[in-house]
C-alpha cells in the first residue's frame, strides 16, 4: 500500500499545501469588497512560499520517486496558490490605496 510508505512529513506537507490552496481559493470567491481580502491573501501567498521551500528541502531528504512525485505536485499547488494571491493583491493594492486615502482625506 502506497499510503504505508510515505513519511509523515510528506503527507503533512501535502495536507498543508492543499489548505494553503483551499483558502486562496475560498478568498479569492468571497463576495464583498476586495480590500478586507487583501490581508489574508498577503499571509496566505507568503505561506505558500514558505511551503515550496519546505518542499525543496523534503526533496533533498526523500529520494524515492513517489515521495518526489507528491513533493513535485505539492510545489505546483503552492505556486498556484501565491501566484493567484499575488496577482489578486495586486490587481486591487492601487485600488484599495486609493480608496483608503479618499476616506482620510475627507475627515
């Protein structure tokens, strides 16, 4: 069984990145203003850094090829993951910037 020869380091690096993956995903479809989105999108991009270099290091560890293979594909989805951060947070920082100085500027 394949499930009895993967490190728990491996499986829980897998579980990370797949929540890490779950709640971009779930912010990123949050309905409201994308301004309250931005904070949590920001630690959840760095996060996923964080875990693609968790992933590099397991690399050197594990050298079979299924734990390589799960480590590969945990990397993709991190990088799924703060690419679509990073492009979110971007896409409305000017905005919400913007905004944030609109509202201080009136008072």
């Amino acid at each position: 069984m394949a499930g009895k020869n993967l490190p728990f380091a491996v499986v829980s690096t897998a579980m990370l990145c797949a929540a890490a993956f779950v709640a971009s995903v779930y912010y990123l479809r949050l309905p409201g203003l994308a301004c309250n989105h931005l904070t949590p999108l920001t630690v959840l991009a760095t996060l996923s850094a964080f875990l693609i270099s968790i992933c590099f290091r397991q690399m050197a560890r594990y050298k079979e090829r299924p734990q390589r293979l799960i480590l590969a594909g945990c990397m993709v989805v991190a990088l799924l993951a703060l690419v679509l951060d990073f492009r979110y947070v971007r896409q409305y920082r000017d905005r919400c910037d913007a905004l944030g100085q609109g509202f201080s500027l009136s008072r």
